[in-house]
C-alpha cells in the first residue's frame, strides 16, 4: 500500500512539473537553425560569436549595440529584439536600462546610446564591467545572447614620480642637475594604442622650467614603463616646492590628438647647493720657523638645506690639513682651526689660503676657495738667544733688581745719624 502511494505521488509530482515546462518558452542559445548574435562596432574585437567579449569603451563613448538575426542561416526580418544593458555593480548607484527594436530586412536590430558620466563619485559608479542581453523569439523560441564590456579610461596613467640617474625614487634636486620621471601607463583595451605622452615642470613660482613629448605604443591589456632620466633643472629655477605633470593623449594635439585619462601630478623639491669659505686669517704675521701658527678658516653654508663637506687651509700650494665639516644649516656660519707647524720651513712669507670642496649640484663654486693673509718665517741666527731663554733671562735679572734696591733701602734706614762734634779751644795764660 505505501508503494502505491509513493508511485501516486511520482506521478502526480512529474505530470505537475511537465506542465510548468510546457507553459515556459522554449530557450535556444544557438543553434543551426535559430541563431541571435550580440555584438558591437569595436572591430575587430566586437563581441562576434555567442557569449563573447567587446572592447573596452571611454566615459562618454558612444556604443552601438547590434544583433544579427537568423534562421537556418537566413536573416529574420521585422522581429522585436530586447536588450538590457547593466553597468557594474557598486555601492551607489547600479545602472540597468532596456531597449526594443525591429531587426531591418537583413535581419539586424540596432540600438545606441552613451556611457554616462555623473557629476560625482564617476569612475566609482561607471568604471568597471559592462553586460548587455539581447533576446528574440524565433518561431516561438526564444533566442539570447549576451557580451560584456570594460569601461575605463582607455589608456590611464597609473603613477607618477621623480627619480635619480640610477631610476631610484628621489625628491629633491638640485638647479642646473637632471631629474628623472618614471610613468606607468595602463592599456584596458584588445588593441595596442599609440601614446603621445607629455611631461611638464613647473617650478615654486609657476614657471614652466621641463618639456618633453615622447610617442610609443602600449601593448594591449598590458602597462608600460616610461623612463626619462635627462630633465635638466635649469640654473635660474626658483627654490622651493615644484611640479611636474604628466599628460597622455591619443596624438599630438598638432595632429588632433585628444586626452586618454586625466592628468597625474606629483610634487619634488628644488634646492641650491652653496657652500663658501668667507675668510682666512692667521694667528701671527710674522713667526720664527719652528713655530705653530693657528690658521683660523671661516665657512658659511649659503644654500636651501644643510651640508656636509670638507675644507682643506694650505700655505701657498702646500696642504696643511683638511677638516670635516658636518651638517651645517643653511645661512650659518661654523669656525674650523687649523694648526699649522712651521718646522724646517726656508726664511720667506708664504700666503694661506682654504677650499670648500664642491658639492654635487653646486653651481657657483667661485666662492669655495678664499686666499687671504700672508705670514713671514724667519730662521733663528745661530748667536741669537732663543725669545724663551730671553724672557727668562730678564725675568730673573728684574728680581735680582728688585732684591737689591729693597736690601740697600733696609740698610739706609737703620744706619745711626752722627752726633755733632764740639772743639774746645783754652788758652792758656802765662
């Protein structure tokens, strides 16, 4: 009894769903008899063929939506095609659309319309993976085809930066060196894209100071790498915050090139490298040889940001001895003392002089060297007394001096004073 009831309701459940099928249209993706294709005017990479892809589209394109009706291989005119577009999915705003048009006698239905472009949050809202559905009903069969589509800037730049000679990331720069750009671009579509690429610089005061244009090709749904190590800052650049841009267009505007994307920015420094040597002076003019001399050197940091360099004091072609000088701020001024030992020097007068080395990007160099102060060695003669054994010499005889005036004033007080004498004279009488 419990088999019976479970064949009734196997039944019953089979008959249910064969009515269900039969109400619902029957569905043909494709077939050598009902054929509906999707495509778009993006040759050659339209979307031909069922289920395939079309090229990447730009904000603002125009796209053309096509279907090629058929029936054992002939076109299917007068039918009603309905499409359906859907923009990608996203947190704001998910555009869906419909369209119905009549295939002409070559079995084509054809519908247009723009991507759009909203005033705010754009590339959030469009940017990303298109859908269009197309359907017909072919001798009461339903045909579909679908095709998906990128929409983006064609080609974009991805990154922007300033470099060194060595393709290293860098930021600041000096005026009258050169300054390198790195620039990936992004190509989302099936075909490669000639690139008009533009890079400008604009230094603290908005003076165009670097322009270069360069064309190249980047490969389909591929980036690129644009290296560009040979701006030349120029001397006369303002210091300060610069900045250089980067522009990509389809050909040179001369040609009637367009933008691809927007302009990318990025910001460096430009500096100035400036050290001096602000004087030199001596401890003596004239010295015996034999002597040390204090060559007393003045330095002063006369650039944007704080050096470190090394400065080397000299008697007239000669080196006396080179100083290391460490992170000096800028507009500052340090002393250095250099000792200078006059041994086995010839009688003559000799000049001094110091020289601040130069600094990678350091353009006026003229004040790095200062020749100033002159001091005269002379040979000790043979029968001179040495100064020290001179100074000696007086200091004891001035005590002895003093040792003797003090003793003759001691005595001179305590001698007695003679009494006076008196003579008597008698006379004697006879």
């Amino acid at each position: 009894m419990k088999r019976k009831n479970i064949l009734s309701l196997l039944l019953l459940f089979s008959f249910v769903c064969s009515l269900i099928l039969s109400s619902q249209p029957e569905v043909a993706y494709a077939s050598e008899y009902r054929m509906i294709d999707l495509f778009t005017q993006k040759k050659p990479y339209n979307g031909k063929g069922l289920n395939q892809p079309s090229d990447a589209f730009a904000p603002q394109e125009e796209v053309i939506l096509y279907t090629n009706l058929t029936y054992q291989g002939a076109a299917v005119a007068n039918k009603l095609v309905a499409f359906e577009i859907s923009g990608p999915v996203n947190p704001l705003n998910n555009i869906t659309f419909n369209r119905i048009a009549m295939t002409n006698a070559s079995g084509i239905a054809t519908i247009d319309f723009r991507i759009p472009w909203p005033t705010e949050n754009h590339e959030l809202i469009i940017f990303g993976t298109w859908k269009a559905y197309a359907s017909a009903d072919i001798a009461e069969v339903r045909v579909e085809d679908t095709l998906t589509f990128d929409v983006g800037w064609i080609v974009e730049i991805v990154s922007l930066m300033t470099v060194d000679q060595n393709l290293q990331p860098q930021t600041k720069f000096t005026r009258g060196t050169c300054m390198g750009v790195q620039v990936v671009l992004k190509n989302i579509a099936m075909l490669p894209k000639k690139v008009t690429l533009a890079i400008s610089a604009f230094d603290a005061i908005k003076t165009h100071i670097i322009g270069v244009i360069n064309d190249f090709e980047v490969n389909p749904r591929d980036t690129y790498t644009y290296k560009n190590c040979n701006l030349q800052i120029p001397d006369w650049a303002a210091i300060g915050d610069a900045t250089v841009n980067a522009s990509a267009y389809t050909a040179p505007l001369t040609e009637g090139g367009v933008p691809y994307c927007p302009e990318v920015s990025t910001t460096f420094w430009i500096a100035v490298r400036d050290v001096a040597v602000v004087s030199v002076a001596p401890s003596a003019t004239s010295i015996v040889a034999g002597q040390t001399v204090n060559v007393s050197v003045v330095v002063k940091n006369e650039g944007s940001d704080s050096e470190t360099f090394e400065v080397s004091a000299y008697y007239d072609s000669i080196l006396i001895g080179t100083l290391s000088v460490e992170s000096l701020p800028p507009n500052t001024q340090r002393n250095l003392i250099f000792v200078w030992n006059t041994s086995g020097l010839p009688d003559d007068t000799y000049t001094l002089s110091a020289v601040a080395s130069a600094l990678p990007g350091e353009i006026d160099i003229s004040d790095n060297t200062c020749t100033d102060g002159t001091v005269a060695v002379r040979l000790m003669p043979i029968y001179a007394v040495p100064r020290e054994l001179t100074i000696i010499v007086l200091i004891i005889a001035a005590a002895i001096a003093m040792i003797i005036i003090t003793l003759l004033m001691s005595m001179r007080k305590k001698k007695t004073p003679r009494s006076p004498s008196v003579l008597l004279h008698v006379d004697v009488l006879p």
